[in-house]
C-alpha cells in the first residue's frame, strides 16, 4: 500500500477525509455547479467532475473532441507528452454531452480560458456549495473522481485509462485515501450503533 507523501488527517466522519469530497459532498457541488449563472461555468465544473481531468485538459477540448452518439469527450493526456497526440476518451452523462454541444463555435476552444481562471471557476462553485478546505479545488476533484470510481468497484486498469495515468501505480496512490474514507463510514456505523457509548481515545 502507498504509504508517501499523502499526509492524510481525517476530520469528522460526517465530512470524511480532508483532500476528497465524500458521497454526500459530491451531490452537494454537482448541484452547485448547475446553479452557477453561465453555462460555460457550469459545463466546465460538471466535465471536471464526471471526468477527473486536470484544468489544462479541460480548457483544450474543442467541438470535434465530443462523440455526441457515444455520449463520450476525448480528453488530451497532458501529463503523457512523450506519446504523439496522447488522449483518451471518458464517458459523461448525457445532459452534459448536451451542454457542451451548445457552447460550440466553429472548431474553437470550448472553453478559452487559462489554467488560473479554471481554478478560480471550479473554487467558486465549491464555495457555492459550501466545501472548503484542501479538497475545495480542482485537485480534489480528480482524487473523488479517482476514489470514488475505486469505491465503486470500477477495475483498476479502467480507471487509469480514464484519468490518464501513465503507470498504475499512480492509480495505487489513492488506495490510501480510499481507506480513509471507507473509515469515515465505518466510524459514521460505530456512532449508528453506539449512540456514543464507545470510549475516546
């Protein structure tokens, strides 16, 4: 198991670990994002979040990177610039598919902005949801897509694929947090079932 620089601290278990957003985190920014005032604000933040992809790869997409009958957006893989035009194709829901359909001009970028100013987007949406902390970036939402497909059981190959790591050991980092976070449930059960009685450390 990785044991690096992670330096992992878990808060309560209401809230889960400090670096990921937990299951009752994530609809909460979901349903910000969708309230956001522009589309583009909200596309951008929802593409981050079903895909894990990083700001740089989220701002170069353009039109003829959506498969629109597959319900699909192939993403460059910028961390593999050693490969020749490195990309892989992510599924999204189609509601999205269907958002991002609108924004697209001519073969433009779909979404023409810097680096900082995807961070600043994705940062206010999770103030508008009301999150904070180390996991209230972009960063944290690549670790809850990456965690959260591993809690789902999605085989390990699949999810390197899908957020573009180069080795599957880079996939492996996020056991950690997995554990962690499946702590958090299994202390929110202890409470469930102890109604405080277990003595604190």
């Amino acid at each position: 198991m990785f044991t690096g620089d992670m330096n992992m601290t878990s808060n309560h278990p209401e809230y889960g670990s400090s670096l990921l957003l937990n299951k009752a985190e994530m609809p909460l920014f979901v349903e910000a994002a969708l309230e956001m005032p522009r589309v583009r604000d909200q596309a951008l933040c929802l593409l981050i979040f079903f895909t894990g992809c990083r700001p740089s790869e989220a701002n170069q997409i353009k039109p003829d990177s959506l498969i629109p009958d597959r319900s699909m957006v192939e993403l460059p893989t910028l961390k593999q610039r050693q490969k020749v035009n490195p990309t892989r194709r992510v599924h999204i829901p189609e509601f999205l598919m269907t958002m991002l359909l609108s924004l697209c001009n001519g073969d433009l970028r779909i979404f023409p902005l810097g680096r900082t100013r995807v961070y600043e987007i994705v940062k206010d949406c999770m103030n508008r949801a009301g999150l904070t902390g180390k996991k209230a970036n972009s960063r944290g939402l690549r670790r809850s897509y990456v965690t959260g497909n591993i809690l789902s059981k999605t085989p390990l190959p699949d999810i390197q694929k899908r957020a573009g790591h180069a080795r599957i050991e880079s996939t492996l980092r996020y056991v950690h947090l997995v554990d962690e976070e499946t702590r958090s449930y299994a202390e929110n059960f202890w409470d469930f079932a102890t109604t405080g009685a277990i003595p604190k450390e």
